[in-house]
C-alpha cells in the first residue's frame, strides 16, 4: 500500500502505525496493539491485510475464555501432544474431515464437548488408546486399577 495515503473522510495524511485498542465480546474486553493506517487529522482508521488478522486473532482467543472453549492455539498444542494429524484427529474424536483444520485455523467454533474431550485427554494421554481400541482397558493410574476380570463380553469363569 502507498505510503502516501489519504483519509477518506477527512482527505488528510494517514500514517502507519501502531496503537493501543480493545476487543469486546459479552461485556468483557482484551486491549491490543493494532497497526493499521491512522489519520492525522481525525480518527479515522483503515486495517489492511494483517492488521486486521490481529484484531480476529484477539477476538477468537477473547471468545475461547469467555464461552469456557479453548482457542485455536490450545487445539493445536493439545493434538500435537497427542501425535495425531489434524485428519486423524478428526476420525478418532469427531467432528468431520476437515473440524481440527477449521478448529486451528479459527475458522470453526469448537463444541464445548470436543473442548472438554480433548481436556481430558491433554490431562491423560494414555486414554487417547481407549479411543483408538474400544476394548483395551484403561492405563492404570490415579483412581483406576486393572480390573482382574474378563473384559466385557467374556464369560465368567466358575469359581473352583
């Protein structure tokens, strides 16, 4: 963009730069620092490629804490740990071909459900392999133990 630009409601000089603004959502705020072009003379403001993804990035993290989901980047960290593609995730945990893709990109709003699923899973790894394999028993760990039984749909053996 030309380093001459005109404001076009006023017609004065506009200089990049950047400054200190706010993202609302619900009544609650997150400040930023937002570049874009700002008039000299009035208080005109025009956001041009990146600088508005500053402003959408800060609004989809605000909204995550908000609504109690997590942000892209927390989807992302946690199917990272967890050692699945972004396809692979979306078979085992749900959602559609392409959810973890527009749920990292922010194009897609996350469901509080695969929120918490993934929560759990980012606590517990080791459960993620009772999704891969409905009939391995859970890792032992804090409040479990190996069941010393037969596994669901084997009988019973008599006791001798």
């Amino acid at each position: 963009m030309s380093d001459n630009l005109k404001c076009h409601a006023c017609g004065m000089a506009m200089v990049r730069d950047v400054r200190p603004n706010q993202v609302t959502y619900q009544g609650h705020a997150a400040e930023i620092e937002q570049p874009g072009w700002y008039c000299t003379s009035c208080d005109e403001v025009v956001l041009v490629g990146r600088d508005a993804d500053v402003t959408e990035e800060a609004f989809v993290e605000l909204k995550a804490r908000v609504d109690g989901i997590l942000p892209p980047s927390e989807v992302r960290r946690i199917r990272v740990k967890l050692g699945l593609s972004q396809r692979r995730a979306s078979a085992l945990l749900g959602g559609g071909p392409r959810s973890f893709q527009k749920y990292e990109s922010g194009t897609d709003w996350i469901t509080r459900s695969m929120a918490n699923l993934l929560r759990l899973l980012d606590k517990d790894p080791a459960r993620l392999q009772e999704l891969i394999d409905p009939n391995a028993e859970p890792p032992p760990g804090p409040g479990r133990r190996r069941s010393t039984g037969p596994r669901r749909g084997e009988p019973r053996r008599a006791a001798g």
